[in-house]
C-alpha cells in the first residue's frame, strides 16, 4: 500500500495532465482505515500553493484515530498535501468544512488523495463514527472485499455491493474466530428496508 502511494507521489511530481483519475478499486471504511497511515477529523482553515504540482491545506485537527510514529511528527504542522491536478486525484475541500480524512506519510509529509477516504463529518453515519473511534481497529486482523462472491477465508467480509455494509457495517471476528459482520440495529434496519424496496421493483 506505501509503494502504491508513493509512486502516485512520483507519478503527481513527474507528470502535470493525465486522462484521468483512477483507483485500484472501491473499499470499505475499516479498508481506509487499516491500511492508512494517519485518520483523522479535521476543519480545513485555509489553502494554499505547496511544492511543485502539489496545493496544500492548513488543517485545525480536532480528532486523530490512527497515527503512526512518522504519522505523528507530520500532522503537528496541520499541513495536508494533495496533488492540485484533479485527473491526479487531487482532493478539493472546502473552507470551514469538517471531515474525517486516511492519508499517508510520504517523504515525512502527510499526502491525501481520491483514492483514501475523505468525508465530511456531518456525513458520517454513528456506526461509521463508532468505526472509526475504535472498532475498525480492532477488525483489522480482518479483510472486506467489495464482492458478491461468497468469502473463501475465515478472515473475511463481503459487502455483495450493498452500501448498507459500507455505512454501518463493521467486521469482526466472532468466537470461532471467524470474521464476520458484526450486529447492529442500523445495519438490520438499512439490509431489510432495501429487501422491502427490491420487493416492491
């Protein structure tokens, strides 16, 4: 995943037009949050030019989930780099806005992208909030794949493309240590109103 983010930290420094942004393929929240480097809850105060193909944003951060160590020494100056070309997958945010953001450190510098999750917080269902204060964590040991095709690991969720996964799922592992959805009247609530729906189509 580093390698991944850094090459697209080359490709943004190398290249100033490319057709079009393009990521590797859809995923969870728990996913963002696994295999980030830093998740936090900030309120964008102001933007401004960065280095060379790159804008910045000062962010006041409010909430940090998951930080490593190089995590950590890069968010004390609240500085957020993103490429400034949208086909790079550069990130627009709005000024006064508060979001949760999965970023990574490159070159001891904390980047975003379209490809990581970025959401305004006001947005963010309570399961999500849930997930991201501490649940997630825990579920790492766990995979999600958005897939219908039924899980071959015991360390596996699918979402079977349902969104409902994606705003109050968590996955866990049970006391088999299986991984599995977790339960949550949200999530019973959201997969029965779309059954209802499909029923009715």
């Amino acid at each position: 995943m580093a390698t991944r983010w850094f090459t697209l930290a080359l490709v943004a420094v190398s290249w100033r037009y490319s057709d079009a942004c393009s990521c590797a393929a859809l995923e969870h929240p728990q996913t963002h949050y696994c295999n980030s480097d830093f998740v936090i809850v900030g309120r964008v105060q102001k933007t401004f030019r960065g280095p060379s193909f790159y804008d910045a944003y000062k962010v006041k951060i409010r909430n940090i989930f998951k930080a490593t160590p190089k995590a950590e020494m890069a968010l004390k100056a609240g500085r957020l780099l993103t490429p400034s070309e949208g086909s790079l997958c550069g990130v627009s945010l709005q000024p006064r806005e508060t979001y949760v953001i999965t970023g990574r450190i490159v070159q001891l510098q904390a980047h975003i992208h379209l490809c990581g999750y970025i959401k305004k917080w006001r947005e963010v269902t309570p399961r999500q909030r849930k997930g991201f204060r501490l649940l997630y964590k825990q579920g790492c040991t766990c995979k999600v794949h958005v897939t219908r095709h039924k899980p071959k690991s015991p360390n596996t969720c699918v979402t079977n493309y349902n969104d409902c996964y994606d705003r109050h799922g968590i996955c866990l592992h049970n006391r088999e240590q299986h991984c599995h959805w977790t339960r949550a009247p949200a999530l019973t609530r959201c997969l029965q109103a779309q059954h209802f729906n499909d029923t009715m189509t």
